[in-house]
C-alpha cells in the first residue's frame, strides 16, 4: 500500500430539524522519503427549514502536509440542500477560501446534482 487512510464520521441530530455532520479523514504517504502526514477536516451544521429544504453551514479544513504551514487551506461555506423529488438531490455551496499561501480570501461555489435509485 501507498497510503494509508483513517476516517472518523459522526452525524448529530440535536433536533427533528437541527443536525451536524462532521468528518476526519488521516492520510500518511508511506512511499515518500521522510514521513508525509496530513489531515482533512469537515463539519456541517443543517437546519430543516420546511420537508425537502435544508439551509446548510460548512466548515473544512485541510492540511494535506502537516510540518508544512504552507499547505493548509481554510473554507467557510453557507449552502443549501434540496430534495424535490425521490431519488433527486441538489446540494450547493458558496465558499470563502483562505490558502496559505494567500494573504486574502476568495470565492469558489459548486452545486451537485444527485439522482439515486
């Protein structure tokens, strides 16, 4: 093996509307000379504003090596998640960014479009 991987998902739910969702992913390189670790964290807090609609707040960060302080990348994101049908899933975000390497903050937004069965 290359890489070696460690997860750590919890999901809370405070109320029938209010839940969290938070995740720790571990990474160590083992085919690198010195030792390469780094650590990629999520949580994320939803509110069920009515059946199907979800308002949503992230926080990520990641640091893909840890004795290195210029690749830690910082995100602050409000979303939205939405189930209009069964099977159907739409998930957006708008993200602040904050790189280490970067004296300012930028912008990035994505949606997902999701159908299950």
């Amino acid at each position: 093996f290359k890489f070696i991987y460690s997860s750590r998902i919890s999901f809370f739910a405070f109320t029938e509307k209010i839940y969290a969702l938070a995740e720790v992913d571990r990474r160590e390189d083992l085919t690198a000379t010195t030792s390469l670790r780094g650590i990629y964290h999520m949580q994320r807090l939803g509110y069920e504003l009515f059946q199907g609609v979800h308002g949503l707040a992230m926080y990520q960060f990641m640091q893909s090596d840890m004795t290195k302080g210029d690749t830690r990348q910082d995100r602050i994101a409000p979303g939205f998640q939405l189930f209009p049908r069964p099977h159907f899933e739409i998930l957006g975000f708008w993200n602040r960014v904050k790189l280490a390497t970067a004296s300012e903050w930028s912008d990035e937004a994505y949606a997902v479009i999701h159908y299950y069965f």
